[in-house]
C-alpha cells in the first residue's frame, strides 16, 4: 500500500498548483524556501485557509501570493502593509501576513514599516532579504553591504547598510526574529511563533540571489552562497557571549525581541466602547 507524501499533501492542499505554476523564481532563489516555511507554520497551526490572507508589493517576494491558496493581495510597491493595515482594522479575525523583500520593505516602503511597527497592528511581517532589487534590475537596496556591486553602484555601494532587525525592534516591533533560508527548522518555528503573537511581528529571512547579488559580487552558486548563510548564522543564545568585535560580519540568528504591548485593534475596540456609551 503507498503511503501520501506529507510534502506532496502540503503541495496540493495549500498551492495553486493548477494554475500558476511553473513559478517564476530563478534557481537557488530562496524565496521558495520562505514560501515553503509559512506553508508548513500556517498548517502547524491549523488556520483555516479562508481566515488567512497574504499580502505582497513588487518584486521577486512580490509573487507568492499568487501560488498560494489563501486570500491574497498583490500591491503596489511598498504599500503591503498599508493594505495589510486597511484589512486588518476592516476584518481583526483575519490572520494578515505580509511577505515582502528588503527594498519593498525599507526603501519606499520604509515608513509604512516602521509606523506599522509603532501603531503594533496584529500582522505577520516577513522580510526576505536577498540584499538586492533582484527583479527590477539588480539596482542596490537599503541592505546591500557597503562596498557590493550592483547595476547602479558598479564601483560598490557607499552608503551603510540597514539592520533590519535592529530597524524593526527601535521602531517597537512587539515580535522580531532572524533566520536563514539555510536554516529551514528554525524559520518554520520563528513564523510559527511570529503568527502566535498578538501583534506586530516580524522575521527576517536572509536569501540568497544568485542571478543578480551573487552574480555581481562573485560569491558563486547557489550552494556556494547557501554555504555562506550557514557560516555567517550565530544563534542568539550564543551570541550573547561573544564580544562585539567577534560578531562583524556575523548574522545573529533565533528571537531577537519578545514583548507584550496592547495590540492596535483591542485599544481600538475598547475606544468604540466608550464611545458609545458617551453622554
């Protein structure tokens, strides 16, 4: 008797497998991997598809929403959270995630995340960051190393990159976490937890790009940069005990802020109350 592949059931139950595949993603893009670990945390959970909505704006990440059997916006670049907001204030029992890549998150879209940040909507962020606009013409994004080369800075990137991380959790992010497409396991548990949490929340999945960032920098193959995810990841726990200096160039990995601050739709809710028993 052959025995259902649980891959294959995740496939076919949570894809649109009849309609919009083959994708689009070069190979060694990893934002199928991202696709894949919020698949697998949305099932962990057991949400009902028709309570989930995914939300993107432009680019490479810009595309899930179209392979995946939820309810999905496809936005203007840098206004998903915008939409994400609307959405959320219209429907609260809405689970809303928004999957967008490093530049659509923190170049245009720059303020609508950290106001996202600050009003703590209850919304799943997450940030694949590939450290390039890898659809639009490999220009240089917020995040690129200084000194990378992309097609608008042949010579290297002057300007210093942003932490993400660092941008979320500053802004007051209630939820903020980090991993790698290397690190599968732990990216599906940081969305898993990301999802739990009533309130802003946001991971940040470093990928890989190698057509465009990998292509321009010389950092070779697919594998070759996945490689490079595993040696740069340090999780947070050991982080903690290293010195400063021994973490340049490092990616520090796991939770890297958890707290509890009144979710935007429960204050609003208690405002209506009071309104409409105002005198």
């Amino acid at each position: 008797m052959s025995v259902p592949h649980r891959t294959s059931d995740l496939l076919y139950k949570y894809l649109r497998t009849d309609k919009k595949f083959p994708h689009l993603w070069c190979p060694g893009c990893g934002n199928g991997i991202v696709m894949g670990s919020l698949i697998r945390a949305v099932d962990k959970l057991g949400l009902d598809q028709d309570d989930v909505v995914v939300i993107s704006g432009i680019g490479c990440s810009g595309r899930m929403p179209v392979y995946v059997d939820f309810n999905t916006l496809h936005t203007t670049h840098g206004r998903a959270l915008a939409f994400a907001a609307g959405l959320k204030l219209a429907n609260p029992d809405l689970h809303v995630i928004v999957v967008m890549g490093d530049g659509d998150a923190t170049a245009i879209g720059g303020n609508h995340f950290i106001h996202a940040a600050r009003r703590n909507l209850d919304i799943t962020a997450i940030v694949i960051n590939n450290h390039i606009y890898g659809m639009t013409g490999g220009q240089y994004s917020p995040t690129t190393p200084t000194g990378d080369r992309s097609t608008t800075s042949l010579w290297g990137v002057l300007e210093r990159p942003f932490d993400i991380c660092k941008l979320a959790m500053s802004s007051g992010t209630s939820f903020v976490a980090r991993s790698t497409v290397y690190h599968v396991k732990l990216l599906d548990r940081l969305i898993v937890s990301a999802l739990e949490k009533n309130g802003f929340a946001m991971v940040e999945a470093v990928s890989t790009c190698p057509t465009t960032y990998g292509r321009y920098n010389k950092k070779g193959g697919p594998v070759a940069m996945m490689k490079e995810l595993r040696d740069q990841a340090v999780p947070v726990e050991k982080a903690g005990d290293m010195a400063e200096g021994e973490l340049t160039g490092r990616l520090v990995t796991g939770v890297l802020q958890d707290v509890d601050i009144p979710e935007y739709c429960d204050m609003y809710d208690k405002i209506i109350e009071r309104a409409g028993g105002a005198d």
